[in-house]
C-alpha cells in the first residue's frame, strides 16, 4: 500500500472510532447541561476537569507522545521486535513511577490548583471550594491517561488504531451512566459526574490490555528503566512539556479568564469548544494521529522527500475537510444548540451565548487543524524545541488579545482570541519548518485549497436557506427540529461534492480514487 493509502486507511479508521467517541461525547454534554444547566455547579465542574486534562496534555497526547512515538518506532523498524518491547518496558516503568508522584502532588496541591485555574470563583461562596472538591476527585484520572497514552503510541506504531481511537467512547458512556445513575446519591450531585471520569480513565486504560496481549507487547516492570535510549526520550519530551499543549493551553487562559466573567461564561465556553472539537476530534486528530507514525518512518530511514509528500497530503485533507466543516459550524451553531441543548434549565438565551462562542470559535478550526499536521513533523525529526519557542509567542497572542476582547466582547471575545492565537501559531510553525526543511511547496497548496471557498459558500448559503424553515427559538419540537437539521447537513453535503465536481477540486478526485482503489482491493480479495 502507498504512503498516502495507508494515512488514508488509518485516519478512517481512527475517524469512524472517533465518531462514535464523539457522539457520546454530545450525548454526554446533553445530559450535563439537561441536569446540571449553565451555573454554578457546571462552572465549577468544567474548571476541575480542565486541571487534569491540561496535564494529560503535558504528560499524554502531548509531550509523552512527540517523544515516545518517533523513539520507538526507529528502535521498532531498525533494530527489531526485541529491542522495541525492552525500550517500551523502561518507558512504562519510568512513566508509572513519575505518574503516581504527579497524581499525588496534583492531590495535594489542589487548593493552589484551583485557585491558579479558576481565580475569579473567589467572588461567589462556596465555588472555589465545590472546585476544589471536583479536582481532587478527578485528578487521578491524569494517572490512568497517561499511561493509555504511552500505550496507544506502542499500538499506532504496530499498525492498530480503532480501539485506541475508541477509548473516549468508554469514559463518555461511564460519565453519563454515573450522573444519572449515581446523582441521588451524592451531595452536591455533580460529583457524580467527577467519579464516572475516574472511573472511565481506569476502563480506558484496562480494554487495551487484551489487543496489546494478542501482539506480545504488553508492558511490563523492569529494575533498570533509566538507560541511554530512555533518557534520549526522556530529553525529547522536556520541551514538550511546555510547548506541544498550546491549544489546550490557550482554552485554559480563556476559562481562566471566564471565570472573572459573569456566572454561566465558563460553561458556555466549554459547551462551544466541545462542539467545536467534533469535527476536529473525528478528522484533524485522527490524521494527526496516523501521520507520525508515517512521518516518524520516513524521517528514521532519511527519505525526506517521502516525508514532505506525506505532509503536502495531510494538509491537502486538513484543508479540505476543515473549511466546510467551520463554515457549517458558524450557520448551524444555534440550531445546534436549540435541538442538543436547549430545556428548563438551558434556556434561549443561554443558547445564543453558547452559540456566539462557538461562532467565534469556528475560524481557529482550520489554523488548529494545521497545527496539528505541522508538529508531528518537528516531533518526526525529534525536535520539540522549536514548538516550545513558538507556543511562548501564542501564549501571549492569546493572553494579550483575550485581556483586550473580553472587555469588549465578554466570553465571545475569548473565542476570539483562541482563535486568532490559533492562525498565529500555525503560521509561525510553517515558517519555521520551511526554514528546517526547505520548501514545503506553499503555492500548489493554497492553488488547490483555493478552489474550495467558492464550494464552500456554495453549501453555506443552501445550508441556511433550509435553517431557516426550523423553530429554533422553543424548547421542545426535537423531532421536527433534528428532520429540519439532518436536511439542512445532507443538503449541504450534496451541494458541497457537487461544487468539487463543478470546480474540479483535486482533493475530492485522489480521495475517491484512494476510496476506489480499497473498495476494488476489498473486491478482488
């Protein structure tokens, strides 16, 4: 299979695993907002499961990963099975050890935590204090992440992507599962819904045992976990500590900021930023996902020239998927929240506020989907300096603009701001490789993107003309709304590959060739 078809493959299947992850992650939000609302108790919430998440990032998908992958796949391809299980048994040891250090500090030092995070909760009894409870409950859900991480590294590079992919549909199903199950029995209820997250990290983490069994890497204790290849990684990942979390990061500042907002402001940037990771999480993490280790290949072997098609094809796709999928998030955003999100205690104009965010959001979604091709190459070279150089900069666009927009424009203003704050760092990462690698061939890239605004358009404007026929402004009329919805998507879908037909976007014709040539091998088989 070529270097393309196998991206292709991987991010497909990591898609449709993600798409169910994500679907239970909207009907999770559904039943946080239908019990829990806009408030005070969410606020709280939203703010402590940010703690943890922001240090999964540092120690998980973030620098664990940029360092792990590209080691473990040159020691995996170059040197061997053998070679490769001892390097991932040191990882897994030195990794559990440093792991329960952090969980423990993280417990302890939890009323810093919060105040550091949610600062301006201080204004309202009683809310520092419910988040500090939350934090402590969840914090040890970073324990479980970390280590899932490290695994689902050792999976990607053997070729296995679906049940990693997967995980999140488990910690979604244990969070619904225990805020409307487990509600009555706690008090305040909402920490109900902090142990369905640590109870979920644990699932995650124990359903990968049996597919990493089946292959004979099942990571086990070693005595000596701290040798030459270790501590290579282990330098790899210092730097990414600060810098590969940029985005969550920056959705950290804002919800920081948030909390100095009027109540409600923290929850409805969190709603908004969910929806806003749906299209992200399916395409845009997937593919970033299947390309290092692709990448990670090619740079070990030093073909770089099979490393820059692989990256002019993945931002190709980034681009192709991530335009329509913003522009679809800016016109559907209050239909979406009126038919998720919208009762008695998320009312009309909690969706509007909710919506504006989102809107506010939708622009960034193309830069973070850049982004997110673009690190995986520095990582691939084993070089996570010069993200962290690059994350310092946007740090301060972010900070700096969300100070400036959020008196201006309240919660709306720091969706802003993460947005402008997204286009800054991607910029700056691809200048910053076309000076490390050469020419990344810019010019043929923005020529075949170019053809998609007009499609995009093309679908925006038939997609709101069907919105416009759906009561969007009521609780209730779920059905009449979600037929009104469904028609306005598939309406868009078909107006969208009808403009990549009548445009002749080259993208549209190698992804259906790609999908014609596995359809045919599947036939012939």
């Amino acid at each position: 299979m070529s270097e393309k078809g196998s991206i292709f493959r991987a991010t497909g299947i990591m898609g449709a695993a993600t798409t169910l992850s994500r679907v239970t992650g909207l009907a999770r939000d559904m039943v946080i907002a239908r019990l829990f609302g806009a408030g005070f108790a969410s606020d709280a919430f939203f703010i402590a499961y940010t703690i943890p998440n922001l240090f999964r990032r540092f120690f998980a998908e973030g620098s664990l990963t940029a360092a792990f992958v590209p080691s473990f796949s040159e020691i995996y391809h170059l040197r061997g099975r053998e070679e490769a299980r001892r390097f991932a048994n040191r990882c897994w040891t030195l990794l559990l050890l440093v792991m329960t250090a952090v969980t423990v500090a993280g417990v302890l030092a939890s009323p810093l935590l919060v105040r550091l995070f949610g600062g301006g909760f201080a204004a309202v009894a009683g809310k520092l204090e419910m988040t500090d409870l939350l934090n402590r409950l969840m914090f040890p859900y970073l324990f479980f992440v970390s280590l899932l991480a490290l695994v689902t590294g050792i999976l990607n590079v053997l070729g296995r992507f679906f049940l990693p992919s997967l995980a999140p549909l488990f910690l979604n199903l244990c969070m619904i599962a225990s805020a409307w199950f487990l509600r009555p029995w706690f008090d305040p209820p909402i920490l109900a819904l902090g142990v369905g997250v640590l109870i979920g990290g644990g699932v995650q983490l124990l359903l990968q045992f049996p597919v990493l069994k089946g292959l004979g890497f099942v990571p086990r204790l070693v005595r000596n976990c701290w040798n030459a290849e270790v501590r290579k990684a282990a330098l790899l990942m210092l730097p990414g500590i600060a810098g590969v979390a940029v985005y969550q990061i920056n959705l950290t500042i804002s919800r920081l900021m948030a909390s100095f907002l009027p109540e409600g402001s923290v929850s409805y940037l969190y709603y908004a930023q969910r929806l806003f990771e749906f299209p992200q999480g399916i395409f845009i993490v997937s593919l970033a996902q299947a390309v290092l280790p692709s990448m990670s290949r090619q740079a070990a072997l030093g073909s770089l020239g099979e490393l820059k098609d692989s990256l002019r094809f993945s931002l190709l796709l980034i681009v192709f998927v991530t335009l329509p999928a913003a522009a679809g998030l800016t016109v559907c955003a209050v239909p979406v929240f009126s038919l998720f999100f919208m009762n008695e205690n998320f009312d009309l104009a909690d969706v509007r506020y909710a919506a504006q965010a989102l809107i506010a959001y939708a622009p960034g979604l193309l830069f973070v989907g850049v982004s997110r091709i673009l690190a995986p190459v520095f990582y691939a070279l084993k070089d996570t300096r010069t993200p962290v150089r690059i994350s310092f900069w946007t740090l301060l666009v972010n900070g700096g603009c969300g100070l400036i927009f959020m008196g201006q424009w309240g919660h709306v203003g720091l969706a802003a701001a993460a947005s402008l704050a997204a286009a800054f760092n991607s910029l700056l990462l691809w200048r910053a490789l076309r000076i490390k690698i050469g020419s990344l061939g810019l010019a043929a890239i923005l020529k075949e993107s170019g053809m998609l605004v007009p499609v995009s358009l093309l679908m925006t404007l038939g997609v709101a003309f069907v919105l416009r026929f759906g009561s969007w402004e009521t609780i209730g009329g779920g059905g009449g709304k979600l037929l009104i919805l469904a028609a306005a998507v598939g309406s868009g879908m078909v107006l969208f590959a009808v403009g990549c037909w009548l445009f002749r976007v080259p993208q549209a014709r190698e992804l259906l060739g790609l999908i014609g040539a596995r359809i045919f091998r599947k036939g012939s088989s």
